[in-house]
C-alpha cells in the first residue's frame, strides 16, 4: 500500500530517514567535538532523538492505513498514558470482587455456593478456630473482598460442626504488657471486623461460640444456631472482660439484668436460651439444618435488589445508636432517597404488572 503523507509529513519523515542513514554504527557515549568545527555534539542524545524519529514514522505510516475519522481520531493518541488508551472491558479487567477467589488464606476458607451468596468458613479447626491476629487479618480481607464484589449480596460466616470460634488465642494474648496493648490498640480491630461491612451478614454457629467467637458472632447482622450451641462470655474466668463488643451488645440484645449475670458468672448458655432471649434469630436441631436453612436465607436475600438490601441493614442498625425520634427520621431519609434508584422503579411496576422484578442493582 502507497504511504498517504500530508506535505507537513513528508520532509519530517525524509529528515528521520537521512538521521538514521547517517546514524554512525556506534555511537561515542559521552560529549564530543567534531574536528575543524568547534561544534561539542551530545551523541547519547542525537541517539535517543533518532529513536523518536524512526517511532514517529512508524505510527505515521500505521496512520495512513486508517480511515481519516479513525486517523483524526487517534492523532497523538500514542502520547498518552497506556491506561488511558485501553478501552474499558468488564470481562478482561481484574476487578475486586474477584480478589478473594483467587487468594489463597491459611486460617480460612472462601466460597461462593449460591449466585449473590460469599461464605467465609473460619478453619483453624487443631486450635477450635481460636481468634488469632493473622486470622483477623484474613477474615477482615475476605469480608471487605464480598463487601466489594458486584456479584455477592449477602455473606455467611461459619466456622466448624464442632465450633464456631472457641475465642481468642489466649496464648496470644497472654504474654501482652498494658502498654503493648494499649498503644497498639490490640483488639481494636476486632471489634470493627463487620461494622464496615455494608451488606448483611449471617452468622451459623454450631458448636463453641466463647468469649470473642460469641462477640464475633453478634457483631453479625442474623445468627443462626443449632440448639445446642455453646455461646458464653468467659473472660471474667481469665481475670478480664469481653474486649470486642460483648458487654455491650449483649447487653442490647437481652437487657442489662440477664447480661450482667452472665457476663460476672462466665456462664454459658444454649443455642436455645439465645433464640428465646433474642441473641439469636432461628435455631435447628442439627448442623446438616442450620446450614441447608442458612443457605436458603441467604439466597432468599440475595434475590431481592442489593440497593435495598444494604438500605435495610443500615437503617434497622441505626436503631441501636439513635433515639426512637432520629432513627425515624433517618429511616424516612434513606425510604425517601429508594425513589432516586432503578430499583425501586423496577420494583414496583412488576409488581404492578404482576411480574418477576429484573434487579439492577442501581
């Protein structure tokens, strides 16, 4: 094909080409005089001048391939950043939600067994799933890795038949000096691990749920239990108190009466005093049913839009932080702010129309 140079082209690409047929087969690498002149020549930049001449004339030929649209279109496009040139492509990009499916953690497990549904299973099962710090850390990953992802909707957090989490590692903790502790906020973020988590989480608990397993577990927005559950608030038999939330949302949750008791005692209770008290929603007489009935709520939920499903969670938790009179208020704000999403739209006409809602989740 025949090169279509524009005439302000052409004598900039014969320049190029009588640079590199004169370009000398090696170059000096510093600062030089050229003899009977006087004139100093910086041969390491007439190279890299070359090197842009001979880049420039290849894209001036591709340019001349192109339609004249697409060759206005991409004028100096080769001047701009890689990233800028790229053109957007859900299916090719690496996105966040795909983050935890391909890390690989040591103290836990990550799943996805429904559409819209992330499970995160505590598996440290030699130490009871015992809450050590790089267990934390890896949970508090993979919660925030869901919290991202466009394509989950609702979280379970499980640990073992046997148990949930038998607490904190005390060998851990143990060796710790007031200071230590306190200049390094230990714990700290323990108490925060969902609390940033805009969707809702569903706590399945069998088996141990002690100290900062039953915190962990109420830090939760649902807790499913079996029966036979062991939940309790021991660390009044270790010479301390809960540190990650239990003597306050405990005591939200029962009232201060019952919580006080336990809470001095180190008493345990069941699976079934938790559902009767209010700790916990629903509980099933065997680990096989919490987890078939965990599974199904979850994709109950997953099923409706995520806009309102996060909207839900945000206004039943501010319940507990504002008084009867804000709370309503706030919740009219977020109900009032539904009408601005696609959601809501689409909602409410299928119901309209008597049809199955497609989500957006806009």
């Amino acid at each position: 094909m025949e090169d279509a140079q524009s005439p302000q082209t052409e004598p900039m690409l014969s320049t190029s080409r009588a640079v590199a047929s004169s370009r000398p087969a090696t170059l000096p690498s510093s600062t030089s005089t050229v003899a009977n002149t006087g004139w100093s020549i910086n041969w390491p930049l007439l190279h890299r001048l070359w090197q842009v001449s001979i880049a420039r004339q290849h894209f001036c030929d591709f340019q001349s391939t192109l339609p004249p649209p697409a060759a206005k279109m991409n004028t100096f496009r080769c001047l701009r950043p890689v990233a800028a040139r790229v053109p957007f492509q859900r299916s090719t990009l690496p996105r966040v939600v795909r983050a935890y499916s391909s890390r690989s953690y040591e103290y836990i497990q990550i799943s996805t067994p429904k559409p819209g549904v992330g499970q995160v299973t505590l598996n440290r099962p030699k130490a009871l799933n015992a809450l050590c710090t790089p267990l934390i850390k890896e949970l508090n990953e993979a919660l925030n890795g869901f919290n991202a992802s466009d394509d989950t909707s609702v979280i379970i957090l499980t640990g073992s038949q046997k148990a949930f989490a038998a607490g904190a590692d005390i060998k851990e903790m143990a060796p710790l000096t007031f200071s230590e502790a306190y200049t390094k906020s230990f714990i700290e973020s323990w108490s925060l691990l969902t609390t940033q988590i805009k969707k809702p989480i569903i706590a399945a608990v069998s088996g141990h749920a002690l100290g900062g397993g039953c915190e962990l577990a109420m830090m939760c927005d649902l807790i499913y239990c079996t029966e036979t559950a062991n939940f309790g608030q021991p660390e009044i038999k270790l010479g301390t108190i809960p540190g990650a939330g239990g003597s306050q949302r405990l005591t939200r949750a029962i009232g201060k009466a019952k919580a006080m008791e336990l809470i001095l005692t180190g008493k345990p209770f069941t699976g079934a005093e938790a559902e009767r008290w209010g700790v916990a929603a629903r509980t099933f007489p065997t680990y096989e049913a919490l987890m078939e009935e965990t599974l199904r709520t979850a994709e109950t939920i997953a099923g409706y839009s995520r806009v309102a499903i996060m909207a839900c969670k945000e206004v039943v938790n501010k319940s507990q932080d504002l008084p009867l009179r804000d709370g309503v208020e706030f919740e009219r704000r977020v109900f009032h702010s539904l009408f601005g999403s696609q959601d809501q739209k689409v909602g409410m006409k299928a119901f309209a129309e008597k049809n199955k809602a497609e989500w957006t989740h806009s």
